[in-house]
C-alpha cells in the first residue's frame, strides 16, 4: 500500500511539473490565466485609429532563463478591421516574436518590452483574436487567451448619454454613479467583469444617480456602463474596485 501511495504521489507531482506555466500575464494588475478572454469594447472614436488593447505586463515565475515565443492567430475579424501584436519592441501582423527572460524577471505593462495589440477598426463589429505565450523549449509549457474586441457606443447613441462618471474609483465597498442621459428610465446601469459578466445591474430611474454596493465584490478591474431597453451597452468605462 505504502508503494502504491508512493507512486501515486510521485505520478502527481510529476503531471503537476508538466502541466505548471513559466509565465504569468498580467492585464490591469489581474491574472491573465490560460483561456480567458478580455472583452475589450470600442466606440465611433476609434473607427478609423487604431486602439492600444490589451497592454500586458508578464512574469518570468521559473527558476531559470526562458526562451518566449508569441504568437497571433485571428479567430474571427469582422471586415474592415485590422490587428498586431507587439512585444519587445516590435510589431507583427503574422508570424511569431522570440526573446528572452531573465529567471524572475518582470516586463511591467509600462515597460518598453511589454505586450500590446494595435486594433483598427474602419467599420462596427466583432473580432475575436487569440494570443499564445510559449516556452520555445517546451511547448506545452505555454497560456493563450482571447481578446474579443466588441462595438459598445455607436454614432446615433452619443446624443443619448452625454456625461458618465463613477466615484470614488477606485472604490471598495460602494460606488455611486452619475450619468447625464435621454434614456430616462428606459435602461439600466451594467457593472461587467472583464469576462462580460454581469457584476450588478440597476435600472435606470430618471433621478442621474445611481449608488451600488460592492459587497462581494472581488476586488479587480471592470466595466461599468449604460445599456439601453434593447441590452445594447452604449457607453463603457472602466472601474476599479480594491
């Protein structure tokens, strides 16, 4: 028995050595784990520029020198939009970024070297984009997430809501909302995770002011913004909660 429980421990440990990840990314000071996605919302300013998102600041969390590789692979790009990444420097539209990490060394996301994508968008839709980081010497050492990059204020909707704000934020246990909007009551204030769940959700009464309390909030990055009668979210900032 005692050999078998052995064996069993020794069979853990070593699927644990496999399966552990040398890196960590870090978006907004969270975790960027294997297989989330960052929802990552565009208005009417950004057609035709391109926006800086993700910006990932990442970890070297091995004991030894790494060889990383990144790579881009475009899930779905609606027409019209366009995508790199950039890392160490440089930018790519395809293909593959090598470079090394020191053991422990950290690129901050306001470092030189740090990870960011150029997303351009000349028309309204949805892309969905997959981003990998890889041990070059081991590949299934290696985290891929997805950035899905969604039209949230359209031209006609920028009459609706003239002025949002959230305060104190960063905030902890309560947060009020001011909005300045035609909406009335025909809506509702949305606080969203960076997954696109929905944290709480309000209807609107007509009053321009809405508190919500935190209480089981994890503490993180969000979304908070105002969607209209038919769901659709016409105006998206970020919030901090500590």
């Amino acid at each position: 028995m005692k050999k078998i429980f052995t064996t069993v421990v020794a069979l853990a440990f070593l699927s644990a050595m496999v399966s552990a990840q040398s890196v960590q990314l870090y978006y907004d000071g969270n975790a960027v784990n294997d297989g989330d996605t960052l929802y990552i919302p565009y208005t009417s300013f950004d057609i035709g520029e391109f926006l800086v998102e993700p910006l990932l600041g990442f970890s070297n969390v091995s004991g030894n020198a790494l060889t990383l590789t990144t790579r881009i692979a475009e899930e779905y790009l609606a027409p019209g939009h366009s995508i790199q990444m950039c890392v160490n420097g440089q930018c790519y539209a395809t293909g593959t970024a090598t470079f090394e990490l020191a053991a422990g060394e950290t690129v901050s996301a306001e470092d030189e070297r740090s990870f960011h994508a150029n997303f351009t968008p000349d028309n309204e839709g949805t892309s969905v984009v997959k981003f990998t980081f890889e041990n070059a010497n081991n590949t299934s050492d290696a985290v891929s997430f997805y950035a899905m990059y969604y039209y949230a204020t359209g031209v006609s909707d920028l009459s609706a809501v003239q002025e949002m704000n959230a305060y104190p934020n960063p905030a902890t246990s309560m947060v009020t909302v001011e909005y300045s909007s035609a909406l009335g009551n025909r809506g509702s204030i949305v606080i969203k995770n960076l997954l696109g769940g929905v944290v709480s959700r309000h209807s609107l009464d007509g009053s321009g002011k809405c508190q919500i309390s935190l209480s089981g909030v994890p503490a993180g990055v969000y979304f908070y913004g105002l969607e209209d009668a038919s769901g659709k979210m016409i105006c998206t900032k970020k919030l901090l909660v500590k």
